[in-house]
C-alpha cells in the first residue's frame, strides 16, 4: 500500500503594496487569490489614499482567500498651533518644540501696551492647522 500526504493548498505570498492606490491594492490582493478583509485609515507621511503597509506583512505567506487588511494614508497629521502671546521666547520655543513645531523669526518690536520680551504676535495664528515641522514666527515686546 502507497500512503501519499498533501501538504495542503500553496501558500501565496502577501504582495507589496506600499506606495500603490488603495483601489489599484485592492485589484492585486484580489489577483493574487486573496481577500481585503478590511481598509484601516491612518495618518501618515504619504498622500491620502496611498497604501502604506499591509496586514500580514508583504511576503508572508497565506491560504488561497486568506485576509489581507490594507492600510492606507490619511495624509500628514496635523497639529494645532498653541496660543504663544504672552509667553517669554523660551518658552515659546519649548511650546513649540513640545508639539512638534519649530520656532522661526524672532522679530523684536516697540510695544507701549505689552510687557518687554513677551510674544504679542504670531505666524501661523494660534489654532492654525500645520504639519509636523512648520516654523512659527513670533514678534517679541520690546521697552518703548
């Protein structure tokens, strides 16, 4: 008697995705025999839309119809700009840095009505929308 053992149905390979269009993903998750289970949405560094990493990773191997989630661009995540007016330059900068922005120009202005050394404006304006990284530019009190 010959006894013959099946190591089962091949196993496919999870595609690379990254960098590809959620739409044009989910075609080559289809092509390969595998099923989007879900879309998750991020924020990331690429463009909204754009895959940039799948579940299971690229290359692991799955069962014909296995699941595959694509994880996809939101665009870059954004930070309010805080409220600087009133604060010395350190502690702006510290402000600044603590959520992810820089400070920029510091422009040193006569100002009757406000305490020397204190921020009395600021751009981008405070609740503004900005990318991690953008430099705030702030005009400083000085003695009249």
């Amino acid at each position: 008697m010959l006894l013959i053992t099946s190591a089962g149905a091949a196993k496919i390979p999870v595609p690379d995705l990254a960098g590809y269009d959620a739409q044009l993903a989910r075609a080559f998750v289809r092509a390969a025999g595998l099923v989007v289970s879900r879309v998750e949405s991020v924020p990331a560094a690429a463009p909204p839309g754009v895959t940039v990493v799948t579940r299971p990773p690229a290359s692991a191997l799955l069962p014909p119809g296995g699941k595959v989630v694509l994880v996809v661009s939101q665009g870059a995540p954004t930070i309010g700009v805080p409220e600087l007016l009133g604060l010395s330059t350190t502690d702006a900068r510290v402000r600044l840095e603590q959520d992810g922005l820089r400070l920029g120009t510091v422009e040193r202005r006569r100002t009757p009505d406000a305490t020397p050394g204190t921020v009395v404006a600021q751009r981008p304006a405070a609740g503004t929308l900005a990318a991690p990284g953008t430099v705030v530019d702030i005009v400083v009190a000085r003695s009249p």
